[in-house]
C-alpha cells in the first residue's frame, strides 16, 4: 500500500508504505514526484516505513532500483 498523505505540498510529498507495495502504487508515488519537479528544482519526502514490508511484486522492486 503506498498513501500520499493530505499534507504533502508543492515541494513535498509526505507518503506512507505499508504492507507491499505493488509496481502500480509505487508509480503513482514516482508521478507524484515527476509532477512537483516539473516546478520545483527538488522535492523533499517525508516517508512513514513503520508499517512496509517488502515489494507486492517484482515490478515495484525493479522500478526503486533502477539504474
């Protein structure tokens, strides 16, 4: 599960990961992202991790390290 948090601004996205996170909620996070540095030289994240476990599926994974 990936939630963007109500107080995520234009500068930063403040999002939680819980459980695992399918490749489809991991790019609606990474569009999120995409979509402030349209604007901004540099997006900060607040990220709550206490509830993530690991990846729903090999296309999340892939997707967070990619090179």
């Amino acid at each position: 599960m990936v939630e963007i948090l109500g107080n995520t601004t234009d500068t930063c996205v403040v999002v939680r990961f819980g459980g695992k996170v399918t490749g489809e909620e991991y790019k609606r996070f990474l569009d999120a992202v995409d979509e402030r540095l349209k604007t901004h030289d540099k997006v900060d994240m607040v990220a709550d991790l206490s509830e993530f476990e690991f990846y729903g599926d090999f296309e999340a994974f892939k997707e967070d390290f990619h090179f």
